[in-house]
C-alpha cells in the first residue's frame, strides 16, 4: 500500500476497531455493571497484545504480505482499538533496545500526565458549560 490506500487503510481500520471497543465496552457494562472499568482493561491488554504481535510479525517477514497490511493492522485497527497499545509497544521498544531506564520513566510520567489532562479537560469543559455548578 502507498499514499492514499495508507490513509484509507488506516481510516478503515481505525473505524473497525473503535466500533470493536465500543462492543466490548457495552458488553462489559451489561454483564459486569459500571462498578471497574472491565472493557477498558480488557481492550487495553488485548490491543496491546495485538499490536506487539502484529509488529513482531511484520518484523520477520520484512517486505512481505504483512508489512502492506501494517497500516491498515497497527495504525488504523489497534489505533482504533485502544491508544494505549501504541504505548505498550513504544515502552516493550525502549527496554529492547537497552533503554529500560527510559521506558520505565516513560510509564511513570505518562500514566499521571495522561491522568492530569484528562482531568484538566473535563474541569475546562465543565467551568464553560456549567460555571459554578458543584462537581
């Protein structure tokens, strides 16, 4: 695949995997209730599985039928599917190439980091939509 069917690839793929997540997520509430987050990890360790293996995959079998796939499998599913599995592997990458300092301070100052903007968008949103209201 090159220029356009990359875009179109991962469009598709994204597309399928978000819909994908919002199954699970549904499913999980249904048979589990809102108490933890189940579809959440569930999709999360799943897509971090998928998109290690998809690229350890394509990886020993560079050039081949798998790498054309990679945008549309990597980028465009597992994208879709969970962001947090792009971060898996970026982490697995730093410890496999001997930075495991590196990946280790990558965890530590993503997850609050991550955590902080979540809560600094919804504090944001809130204060416009609803100032003064007691959240």
């Amino acid at each position: 695949m090159s220029g356009w069917r990359d875009y179109a690839a991962v469009g598709v793929g994204s597309a399928l995997g978000s819909v994908l997540r919002y199954l699970v997520s549904v499913a999980s509430l249904t048979a589990l209730g809102p108490a933890f987050p189940w579809g959440t990890l569930a999709v999360n360790l799943a897509g971090s599985w998928l998109i290690a293996a998809f690229a350890a995959y394509a990886a020993c079998r560079e050039g081949g039928r798998v790498a054309r796939w990679q945008p549309f499998l990597v980028a465009g599913f597992c994208g879709g599917f969970t962001t947090f599995s792009l971060f898996s592997l970026e982490t697995l990458y730093l410890v496999e190439i001997g930075l495991p300092w590196l990946a280790l301070l990558y965890v530590l100052a993503s997850v609050p980091l991550w955590l902080a903007a979540a809560w600094l968008g919804d504090r944001t949103v809130r204060a416009r939509l609803a100032p003064g209201r007691p959240w």
